[in-house]
C-alpha cells in the first residue's frame, strides 16, 4: 500500500465543503430536536446558554474536528492511529463509531416519521383536523409498529443508496439548492406562525430568558443539543475534513456553519414556538412537538397544502444530508480499516445499524415496555448520544488537539496560505487547551451528577 490516498474523495471546492458540512449540521436536530429540548428547558434561557456553547465550544471543537482529519486523511478511527501511532487515542475514535450507530438508528426513525407526514400531505390527511386530532394522529401514528418500521427502512436505503453511489457529486450538488429553498420556507412558516392570534406568547417563552428554570440538567441539555446540532463530538467532521483540500480554509468553514446551524434553528423556534401558544399546545410535550404543530400551521394556511408538502420534502431532505454524514463515519472506517469495498461497508453499516434502528422505532409502540435505566431505547441512544457520547468524544478531541498534535500541527492546518496569522492561533489554542474542555468537563460532571457544585 502506498502513502498516496489516490482512491479517497474530496470535495471539489469551498462551497462543496460548506454545503456538505452545513448539509450534516442542518437537519432534524434544528428543527425537531431544538424546539422540543428547549420547550422542555424553559425557552428563553435555554436559547442564551445553547448560543454560549456554540461560541465557546461548539467552533473550537469543530475546528479541531477539521485540523485532525485534513491532517490524517482517514476515518475517525484511523485519524488517531495515524497521528498517534501506538497510543491509546484510537479509543475516541471507536467512541465515535458507536455514537454514530445510536445516532443513526433513532435519527433514522424520526426521518421515517417525516416520510409518514409527507405522505399525509400529498393524501390531504391533515384536512379539517383540530389540534386535538393533530395530537392524536400523532400518537397513534408512532404507537403502531408498522408503518413507522416502513419508513424507517424506506429512509435507510435512501441514506445507503446515496452512500454507496459514492456520496458528493449528487447529495453535494442537491444541498446547495435545497438547503436555501429550506430557509426560505422557515421564513415563511415563521411569518405565518407569528401572525397567529396569541403568537406572542410563543415569541416571549423562545426570547425572554426565565433563569429560575435553570438546572444541571437543563445545562447539560444545551451542551448536548449544540453538539448535536453541530454534528461534533463524534468524528462526522473528521471524516468530512479529511475530505477537503489542502488550499481550502478551514476557520471560515467552521464559522458559516455554525452561523448558519443557529440561524436556522432560531427561526425553527421562531415557526413552533408562537404556533405552539396559539394553538394551546404544551412547549413541553416532546418529541411531537413539530409534528403537532406544523400541521397545525398549515391548517390555518392560505396554500397551506402545497407549503405542506413542500416542507416535508425539504425537511426529508435536510435529514438525509445529516444521516448520510453519519453513515459516512460507518462506511469510512469500515472500508479503510476491514478493507471491504466501498458497497459491501455500506451494506454491512446499513443493516447493522437496523438492528438498533428496529429497537428505536419500536420504543414507541410494541417494545415501549422494555426498558434501560429506565429509558426506552430511542431515548436512550438520543439521550445518552447527544448528552454523553458527544460531549465526551469533543473533550478529548479538543485535548488531543491542543496538547498532544500541538501548536505546531494547528498552524500548518489554520496558516496555510493565510494572510491572517495574527492574533487567531495563539487564542485558539487558549481556547481549546483550557476554556473548552475546562465548560465541557465541568458541565458533563454536573450534568450527570458526578460533582455537585453550587
Ligand atoms: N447535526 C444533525 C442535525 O442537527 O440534525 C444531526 C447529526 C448529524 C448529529 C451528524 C451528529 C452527526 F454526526
């Protein structure tokens, strides 16, 4: 084997990288996860800690997810074998690998539900409904196995499909068109749902910050969810950096990203939480919360068939570009380190991640009874991904970074071809030895009650 990786893909531009890596962290983490999450937390406050995360955090993680894989030019796994021959580090990775498998099996699921409202859309399912029936729908959609399994399965073959097409040149292409369009309708939706008699309750609970609703937990929450919403902790942007070329920079990408992550999910927040007031519905109810609401807006809708349809495409398609990334992670190292070819990894990835995926659509109909720790197993492995894994994995990614590749590696990665060398690394590197892993440490440790402060 040669040093030359002359059989790995990159992406073809700048933009390329952007839309890909935008195209993993948009999805049904912004808008189905965010609004619910922070309607369970309180709203206001949870919004000003999530955005303190992202800053403080989320960017610097995201960066070092970059310098490490552009470095390595492997997988996740091999990434730390390479730039840490014969250390421990490789564990990270294989955190990584399994954080992927328990995203990708509820994600999924949840991406099948989409599916299920598209199609109720196109059949007109939602007409003459009250939001009571909306809620009902809802419930007895998810509490009946079968048609969930379908789209589950229907999801990750398309996710499969993609992937073993060989990823960029399409979904690439598709992203960059479809996530605007994606923008454009939530600003729309947003417009509708404001001017919904009652809206401004909705407005208050996203933007007037209640401090008194504050916990560890809700605190871990909004490192979870920045996480999550930024597809970091996990090595999907390892994967995704040791894609980009050597000329390409990898601060701006980080930065448009995250800009573009938290804009859409403000304006997520902006479209449910207003609509969530008008209607009467409960900001904590859950993982329905989109599900109920959306449909609820569209009733209220001049062209609200048409929008409707539109937007459960987009939404469909803004999870696909998430749940192919996560896949990717799979596929990557499957290829690269059992050396299988790129078609029998992503069937190999596929239907073992359906095991688990199987287990996560049934939580909410016939294995609602079985239980870990209390948790069914979807919300095990949203929970315990999002709050745990992620948050785990950017710790040491952020350690390795700045203590063990160093100031050196960093700047090769940050100054190339640079005319910006000032100030930036030295704070970066601040950043990522002491304030990031000193919040998530700290945070983590609080969160699930190993340290008690305060
Ligand atoms: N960031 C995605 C979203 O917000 O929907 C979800 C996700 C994708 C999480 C890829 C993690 C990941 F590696």
């Amino acid at each position: 084997m040669s040093g030359h990786h002359s059989n790995r893909d990159f992406f073809s531009s700048k933009f390329g990288v952007i839309a890909a890596t935008a195209g993993s962290a948009i999805g049904l983490g912004n808008i189905w996860r965010f609004p619910y999450v922070a309607g369970e937390n309180g709203g206001g406050a949870f919004l000003l800690i999530y955005l303190g995360f992202i800053l403080i955090i989320g960017i610097p993680v995201m960066l070092s997810e970059f310098i490490i894989g552009r470095s390595a030019h492997r997988n996740v796994f091999g990434s730390f074998r390479k730039l840490a021959p014969g250390k421990p580090w490789y564990i990270i990775g294989l955190m990584g690998v399994v954080a992927a498998f328990m995203i990708l099996s509820f994600y999924t699921a949840v991406a099948g539900w989409t599916l299920e409202y598209l199609y109720q859309s196109i059949t007109n399912g939602f007409e003459g409904l009250t939001s009571t029936e909306l809620q009902e729908m809802y419930y007895s959609f998810i509490g009946s196995p079968v048609r969930p399994l379908l789209w589950f399965f229907v999801f990750m073959g398309l996710t499969g499909y993609i992937i073993m097409a060989g990823v960029q040149k399409g979904i690439e292409k598709y992203s960059k068109i479809l996530m605007p369009l994606l923008v454009v309708l939530l600003i729309i939706l947003v417009i509708r749902s404001l001017t919904l008699p009652g809206a401004a309750g909705g407005v208050q609970f996203l933007f007037k910050p209640d401090f008194s609703k504050i916990t560890t937990k809700t605190i871990l929450e909004a490192l979870g969810q920045a996480f999550f919403s930024l597809s970091i902790g996990m090595g999907t942007l390892i994967t995704y950096g040791s894609y980009i070329q050597k000329k390409d920079r990898l601060e701006s990408t980080a930065v448009s990203v995250a800009v573009a992550d938290t804009l859409v999910a403000v304006l997520a927040g902006l479209a449910i939480f207003p609509a969530v007031f008008a209607f009467q519905i409960e900001p904590n109810s859950g993982e329905g919360l989109v599900y109920i609401t959306i449909p609820n807006i569209f009733q209220q809708m001049h062209g609200g068939y048409f929008f409707s349809i539109l937007f459960f495409v987009l939404l469909g398609v803004a999870a696909l570009t998430s749940t192919i990334s996560v896949l990717e992670v799979i596929v990557a190292f499957f290829v690269e380190e059992l050396r299988i070819k790129r078609s029998a990894a992503t069937w190999l990835a596929t239907v073992s991640v359906s095991i688990l995926g199987v287990m996560c659509v049934l939580s909410t109909s016939s294995m609602s009874f079985f239980r870990i720790f209390n948790f069914t197993v979807f919300d095990l492995m949203n929970f315990g991904s999002a709050n745990i894994f992620l948050p785990l994995g950017g710790f040491f990614i952020v350690i390795f970074v700045a203590w063990f590749l160093g100031r050196e590696q960093v700047g090769k990665e940050l100054s190339h071809n640079s005319k910006h060398k000032s100030g930036f690394i030295p704070f970066f590197m601040f950043v990522i030895k002491f304030l990031a892993p000193v919040a998530i440490a700290f945070i983590f440790l609080q969160g699930v009650g190993l340290i008690k402060f305060s």
